[in-house]
C-alpha cells in the first residue's frame, strides 16, 4: 500500500490509518521534493538542490545517508532508489489540486488546497531547495 502524500499546508504522508507529519529536516524535504516532481531523478540533480553550497563529493555523501534514512521509514513504502536516482511516487494533493484546476473544477481545487506549499519545511542554508520552493509557493498561489 501506497501513502497519500498531502504537501499543501503542513505536510503529511497517510499510509492506512496512520498519520506521519514530515520533519523540518533533509529526509522530508527529499521525500517531499521527490513526491512533488512524480519521477526519477538523478543523484546529481538531487545534490544539486539540496547540497548546492558544498563540494560534489560531501554533496554526494550526504545524499547517500539521507537516501538510506528514508528508505527505512515505515511510512515510505513506494520510495525508490538506486545508483542512478531516486523516486517516490505516490498521489499528492498537488496533483489533485493541478488536475482540478486543469478541469476547472473550482469546487474541488478549493476543498484540496490547505495553504503554503510544504508549510513548515523551509531552509535556511541557502540551498537550491529554498529558491525551488518559493518558485512554487508562489506558482501554486496564484492558481488557487
């Protein structure tokens, strides 16, 4: 069983009946990033974004221990990874909420959207992650 990721508001996975707040830290970030892209990415797009401000090497290195923290979460079934990326995809809000907007289904789009994209889960280190989610912060906003 798949979770159902929720990444407007403050965001969550929902495996079953268990509720799983996401942690203002890399491994939900990643998980979050990961569920909102819906497809495999390379591990050096994934440095990239999380570990622009250091050296390739450390940015790799991170990466491999929070790719290994994440895939031992309970809650994060479906997540995926190998030499070449990784990948987690499951259904989110956001796509629910694009789809109603694409299908103006105002009434739907209204009822999913529950505020601020990954609210709670910013970074303060300068990283590519933080432009990356006020881009789509306000991408988000202004079709809601």
């Amino acid at each position: 069983m798949l979770p159902k990721v929720y990444l407007l508001g403050e965001p969550k996975a929902v495996l079953g009946k268990k509720e799983y707040r996401l942690q203002p830290n890399r491994r939900s970030q990643l998980l979050a990033y990961l569920a909102y892209k819906h497809e495999k990415l390379s591990r050096d797009q994934l440095a990239d974004v999380f570990w622009s401000h250091t050296d390739s090497q450390a940015a790799r290195r991170n990466l491999r221990k929070v790719l290994f923290e994440a895939k031992n979460l309970e809650w994060s079934s479906g997540f995926d990874q190998d030499e070449q990326g990784a990948s987690w995809l499951v259904e989110t809000d956001v796509k629910v909420f694009e789809d109603a907007i694409k299908h103006h289904d105002w009434a739907k789009a209204i009822e999913v959207y529950q505020g601020t994209l990954l609210k709670g889960l910013e970074s303060e280190d300068g990283a590519e992650f933080e432009t990356w989610l006020e881009q789509e912060r306000l991408r988000l906003e202004e079709l809601y």
